[in-house]
C-alpha cells in the first residue's frame, strides 16, 4: 500500500474490526494533518466514514477550493 497512499484510508476503513476503530481513526486523524492535500483529503473522508465526524475534512475542502479557484489546485 505504500505505493498507493491515496488507497490506504479507504482500505483501512473497509477493513477495520470494530474493536480497532479508535486506533484506525488516530492513524487517519494524523495522516490528514500531514503531506500533499489530496493524501490529506482522502484521510478526512475516510475518517468521515469511519467515525461520523467531518471536522477535519471540511477545512481541507476549502482549502481545496480556495486553491483551485486561484488557478493553483
């Protein structure tokens, strides 16, 4: 999966055991504070699935829009 970054969140959320899914959300939770913006996004969504909670992908969405209308994303 290293060679597929954009995969893993997805995989992990697809793949996790009820009894990991605090320990999965803190790895997507870290993932999405690091690296290139689309990595860092699909972190988000995935822990948007796996827990409910949008609150770190919503900034990174505007933050994608907001590059994407200067042209730069």
């Amino acid at each position: 999966l290293p060679a597929h970054p954009r995969l893993l969140p997805e995989v992990l959320v697809a793949v996790c055991p009820p009894e990991q899914r605090a320990e999965v959300a803190e790895a997507l939770r870290a993932r999405a504070g690091t690296g290139p913006l689309d990595d860092r996004i699909e972190s988000a969504r995935a822990l948007h699935e796996l827990t409910g909670n949008h609150g770190l992908l919503l900034p990174l969405l505007a933050e994608r829009l907001t590059g994407s209308a200067g042209g730069g994303g």
